[in-house]
C-alpha cells in the first residue's frame, strides 16, 4: 500500500500543470529576471587604479616608485603643458608637480580624489618623518626604522571565498525560497487524510487502509518531488547562470535536502493545526515565505544585514535566512561552523514540526464522514 500510495502520488504531481509551473517553472524564471537585473551589481563599485599624471622627470622617480608600490595608481609622466591637456580632458584624476613639497592639481571633488590627496599627505608626512630622523638619529635608520614604518608588513590580505560579490546572496534566498514552498505542496497530503477536509479522505476514511501508512507515503512522494525541483533550481542557477556557490557540493545538497524536510514538515503542522480550506493554509505559508525572505535580503541584501545587527535572534528563527545564510557561510567563509549551527537548527525546526503534524493527525477520529 505505502508504495502503492508513493507511486502514483508522483505520477499525479508530474501531470498536475500548475505543481509544475509553481515548482519547477516560476523559480528559474524568477532566477532568471534576478540575474537580468542584478548580474554584476557590484562591478561599477570595483576599484580601479586611479589615472594620474606626474610632472617632474627625474626628480619624480621617488614618488613614482611610491605610487607603483600602493598599486592604487596607474602613472603617466608628462609635461607640465601635456598634465594640464589631461586634466582639462578628464583622462585623469590629478595631477602630481614634483617638488618640495609636491604640488597636486585635481580635476574636481569626489572619492578618487580624496585618495589621490589623502595618499599625498601620506607620503609627506612619511618623507618629513624620515628626513628629521636622518638629521638627528642617523643611526636609526640603519637600525631597522624602516622596517616599522612599513605597514604593508602588519596586513595580510585574505580573498573571501572564491569573491566577494555580495550580489549572489539575492540567489541564494530565491534557492532558500524555492525550498520552503515545499510546505504548500505537503498542505494537501494532510487533507487528503483529515476526513473533515476533502471527499477523497472521507473514502479513505472508510477504507480499512492505515492512515499513516497513506500519508508518509504521499508526504514521501511529494518531498521527492519538492527535492529533485530544488536540485533543478540550484543546478540551472549554478551551471546555466553561473553563480558561484562554492565547491562544497556535498554540504549544498545536504542543506537543500534538509531544508527541503524542514518546508514538507511545516506544510504538515499548518494543514493539521488548522480545519480551514485548503487555499487558506497555502496562502499563509506563501506569505509566511515571502516574509522570511525578505528579512533574509531577497528583496535587498542590505536587510539581512540590518537584522543580523539590530535583531540577531530573528536571523536564527528565521528559516529562509537559515538557508540562505548556509549557502553563505559556505562561500564566504572558509570554518563550517557557522554552516553547521544552522544546518542544525533548520534540522530541529523540521522535527519539531513533523512531531506536532503526527501527535495531531494519528489520534483523530470521527463521528461520522
């Protein structure tokens, strides 16, 4: 019976058109209109190495080399005449008159000027601090001075997972979303065996078949079904869009498949909790979904941020962030301890949900059908 009941549950979700499109079709759609708007969100707000032209021949090979050191800079030696015909152009930033002390000559106000200048009080400041040195402690110098005012020794630059572009936590709340609308598929297996909800659970009612037996057997099928969506949806978002999400696959698809568990269980306990129809309970679960993925950043990921900092406790009971925030900690970091913790979490809200469904559905009896 129980893969009689498993069976066919599959064949009638696969020839339902609008199970279909709301499982498979809508989320790649959906993915698809986020990379058409968001694909490469953050590449204007890449650095690029500033242009600027130095004036000064030989007696600017010190700031030269400075400036080649920072690689902030990208440096054009010109003439005094040929400077100010690039700076009225626009071709750069500003322009850097060797001397002493330098003059610098910007093209307007904004950000890349501000480096441009604040690099040149650097450089002072460091050339003045050396010269009075030189003067009154020569001896420092060959003890070692240098090296402490080197900062470049104190930092070490560590890349964020495979980058750093934060445009991909948009896909990774559309895949946490595509996972928790599992839920408004698992609403009508409970119906199908609440004799009060449907006619055909009336029938079976009537039947001498177990009532557990009959629905592990469609909430099994529908979360094979919900499972293999997702695994669409990830795959056609990972290879198809190119959006990076790591190279832990194994973990990836164990997050899916628990979080894929956590929707199907929740589905569960919101069609038993309640005797209302069965477009009432979906309703509430989509709503409940887009709520917890807007606070998980779908919308913009600035709010996930905004959570995580005013309000973290809503970040750990929230489930489309939980997911999210795995595929996340994957990426981004290189501990799985964080991935854990809410893999974890996302786990016990799923047998949390599926104990409440069963303590409500296995004790039901009725008077009549």
């Amino acid at each position: 019976m129980f893969w009689h009941v498993f069976r066919y549950k599959i064949v009638c979700m696969l020839r339902d058109r609008l199970t279909l499109f709301w499982t498979f079709l809508f989320p790649i759609l959906l993915s698809v209109l986020f990379y058409l708007a968001f694909n490469n969100i953050t590449a204007e707000e890449a650095f690029q190495k500033l242009p600027v032209a130095v004036v000064g021949g030989s007696d600017a090979a010190g700031l030269r080399t400075v400036m080649d050191e920072t690689e902030l800079f990208t440096v054009t030696e010109a003439t005094a005449a040929q400077a100010e015909e690039l700076l009225a152009r626009g071709e750069v930033t500003g322009v850097l008159t060797a001397g002493d002390p330098p003059v610098l000559t910007l093209s307007g106000e904004g950000i890349d000027q501000t480096i441009l200048s604040s690099f040149l009080d650097a450089y002072e400041q460091t050339r003045a601090t050396l010269g009075r040195i030189a003067r009154e402690n020569p001896q420092a110098l060959a003890d070692g001075v240098l090296q402490a005012l080197d900062t470049g020794r104190y930092i070490e630059s560590v890349p964020p997972g495979n980058g750093a572009d934060v445009s991909v936590v948009l896909f990774y709340t559309l895949l946490a979303m595509t996972c928790l609308l599992g839920g408004t598929l698992s609403c009508a297996d409970v119906a199908n065996v609440q004799a009060n909800q449907s006619a055909r659970a009336a029938r079976q009612a009537a039947s001498p078949a177990h009532k557990m037996k009959l629905y592990l057997g469609m909430a099994l099928a529908t979360f094979a079904v919900h499972f293999a969506s997702v695994l669409l949806v990830f795959l056609f978002i990972s290879q198809v869009l190119g959006v990076a999400f790591g190279a832990h696959i194994g973990y990836i698809l164990l997050l899916c498949f628990v979080s894929c568990f956590a929707s199907v269980t929740l589905g569960a306990m919101v069609g038993a909790l309640t005797k209302r129809s069965e477009n009432v309970k979906v309703a509430f679960l989509v709503a409940f979904t887009l709520v917890c993925c807007f606070f998980a950043g779908m919308m913009s990921p600035d709010i996930k941020y905004l959570v995580q900092y005013h309000a973290p406790v809503l970040s750990y009971i929230n489930p489309a962030n939980l997911v999210s925030d795995g595929f996340y900690a994957l990426y981004f970091y290189t501990s799985f301890d964080r991935y854990f913790v809410n893999l974890s979490i996302l786990a016990g809200f799923g047998v949390v949900f599926g104990l409440v469904a069963y303590l409500i559905l296995r004790r039901q009896r009725y008077a009549s059908v």
